[in-house]
C-alpha cells in the first residue's frame, strides 16, 4: 500500500475540464484535515464546498459541511451537492506523485495538476 499522505497535501486543478468551467481541490497535511472543492463556471457559477477529510489507503473520504451551490438559473442543486447540505464523497487514488494525481469518483477519473503548496 502507498503511503499518499506527504504527496497529497497542495492545491490541484483539475487539467480534463476547458473554460470556463474551473474545477479545484485543496487538501491540507497529514492524511486528515481540511479540503475544499470549486466546481465553478467563470468563476461565479456553480459550487464551493468546504469540510474535512481522512486519508485511507488509497481512498480520500471528504466530509463538506460548508456547501454552497449557486446556479445562474437559481437552482441549489449541482453536481450531487445541494446548497446548505453535508456530502460524503470517497475518492479514489488512482496515482499521485505530488505534480499530478489522478482521482476516481463514481466511475469517472479526472486528471489534476499540482498548482501551489499549502502555505
């Protein structure tokens, strides 16, 4: 089993979606902490979720409690979030080599590029 713990902590960009849509996930030290996820369209649009997460092998299991979807149709639901309303999501580890990580959720696996260190 790969130890991910000291290559997953960064901010990441998700590289398989164009603009204007940008998809981003922080994730802090340790193998528990805090992450955080925007799935926006031009940077106004769509969601912005917040919470905590544990590391489990070669799973990532984030809890957002602080969950905000915005839709320029007014709708509160985006993407399996809804405004206002805790997610459990479980990622997969596909790799990581602290550049690029490549996360599996529900199926579908999105490539992420590595874009600055937590500070």
């Amino acid at each position: 089993v790969v130890d991910f713990s000291s290559v997953l902590p960064g901010h990441w960009s998700n590289n398989d979606v164009e603009w204007p849509i940008t998809q981003t996930i922080g994730i802090d030290y340790n193998g528990k902490g805090t992450i955080a996820t925007q799935d926006l369209i031009q940077q106004e649009f769509g969601v912005a979720a917040y919470g905590t997460y544990k590391l489990d092998a070669d799973k990532i299991v984030a809890t957002y409690s602080d969950v905000s979807v915005n839709m320029e149709d007014g709708s509160k639901s985006y993407h399996g979030f809804t405004d206002g309303q805790t997610i459990t999501i479980t990622y997969s580890i596909v790799s990581c080599n602290g550049e690029e990580m490549k996360l599996s959720v529900s199926g579908e696996t999105c490539t992420y590029t590595k874009y600055a260190d937590i500070q």
